[in-house]
C-alpha cells in the first residue's frame, strides 16, 4: 500500500527527520522533530494538505545523562520516526481491509435476498467511509428499493457515478455498468422506465456483456437491435446472425 518512503537527517545540531509517504495515490509528509530540553520531548507529524492527521510525543530525559547524548538522541528520533510511519500505514492498510469486508457482507446479503439488512450494512460502512462511490451507489438504490425513498436514492445514485472520475481516475470506467445498474433499479422502483432503459444501455456500452443488465433489459422486454439494422427483424439473415450470437453468449 506505501509506495517510496525517504527518510532523511536535516541537521545535525537540531536533528530532524522529514519523509513523504505515498498511500494510496495519496502523499502524505511525516516530519519527526526535537522540541528541546525545554520539554525533552520529540513529535512526530503526519501532515495531509498542510493539516495535521496524525501526532505522537516521545520524552527523552533519560538520556540527556549519557555522554552520547546526541548519538542517541538521533538513533531514538530515528526509530520514533518509523514507527509512526510504519503505524500509520497499518492503519490505513486496515481501513482498506474494512471497506472490502463490508462490501462482501452487503454482497452476501443480497445474494440471500435481504435487502433491508444489507442497507443498514450500508449505513454503518458510511459512517466510516462517507464518500466512497461503490458503497453510495448501492446506498441509494436499496434506499429506493427498500424504503421507498425514489427521489433521494436517483440523486445519490446519479452522484456517486459523477464522484467516479474523481475518486478513480484512472480505469474509473471498468467500474461504471455496476454504476448505472443500480441507477436503472432506482429509475424503475420511481416508474421511471425509460430513464431506466437509458442508464442500463449505458451500463452495456460499458460491458456489453454485463449479465446482470441483460437480464433487467430482458424483464423489462426491450429487445436488441437486430445486427443488420437496415434489415427487417424478421429477415432471413439477421435471423440467422441472431443465432449465431445467442449460441456464442
């Protein structure tokens, strides 16, 4: 998960450690430095866009009596240093892991038909994880699906696919029929069938081979376009196209 991690002594006389640690796609600037004999303490900080995230103290007084006081003192800064960083990345590393588990359990759930409590899954995992596109989309759709809420569910569902392009930008387009599946559920749950059919062909576009979408596509009785369009459905040839691709799917 931590890509390059550098670890550099800026001074010798006031020692300091600064490193930029990448998580994520995220870099954040950990900065490990003695505040003085004043307090003899040493801190550490994580800094995110010039904001604190996370700060640990350490106290050396025990060893301002040792003749290799600053040898010391930097070793120890050294160690504290890492071991912030190392912590740091365990934690991220175990939200990470947290979000996966809650995704399966909500999968789980409706695979079982539970619906209802796979949305208070939901609930919980967005407390944790308020602005992640994959736990909103199915958010909304279950919102609408399960407690009738059509308006608020299309908004959050047509929001998390806006969200995409900035919360994964690259290949963000892999994850799109999923996207725009659960969008079609909560168009059709408002009676909104035509603005379902659209978001499902969308979701196609992206995967035309997406069965999920197809299989909506099917209940709902929309037919595929003939492969020779300028010919009639009932043509000969498209007809025998035609079974040829339904013995290929």
């Amino acid at each position: 998960m931590a890509d390059k991690t550098k670890i550099s002594l800026t001074s010798k006389v006031y020692h300091e450690f600064s490193s930029n640690i990448s998580i994520d796609n995220v870099t954040y600037h950990v900065q490990t430095e003695d505040m003085g004999k004043k307090t003899y303490k040493i801190i550490s900080n994580i800094y995110l866009k010039g904001q604190i995230v996370k700060s640990k103290k350490s106290d050396y007084a025990h060893l301002t009596k040792l003749n290799d006081f600053d040898a010391r003192l930097a070793a120890m800064m050294e160690r504290h240093h890492k071991s912030v960083i190392d912590s740091f990345v365990e934690e991220q590393s175990k939200k990470h892991r947290a979000k996966s588990d809650y995704f399966s359990e909500i999968q789980h759930l409706l695979r079982r038909g539970n619906s209802r409590q796979a949305l208070e899954t939901l609930r919980e995992a967005l407390t944790k994880f308020p602005a992640d596109p994959f736990l909103l989309s199915y958010y909304g759709c279950l919102l609408a699906v399960v407690e009738n809420d059509v308006r608020e569910g299309i908004r959050i569902c047509e929001e998390s696919i806006k969200s995409l392009d900035t919360s994964m930008p690259f290949g963000s387009e892999f994850f799109y029929p999923v996207f725009y599946l659960n969008l079609g559920r909560t168009y059709l749950k408002g009676r909104k069938k035509v603005d379902a059919i659209k978001a499902f062909q969308e979701g196609l576009r992206h995967d035309p081979d997406n069965k999920d979408i197809k299989w909506e596509m099917q209940k709902l009785g929309v037919r595929r376009k003939p492969p020779v369009p300028f010919l009639d459905r009932s043509n000969p040839i498209n007809k025998y196209i035609g079974k040829l691709f339904n013995k290929s799917s």
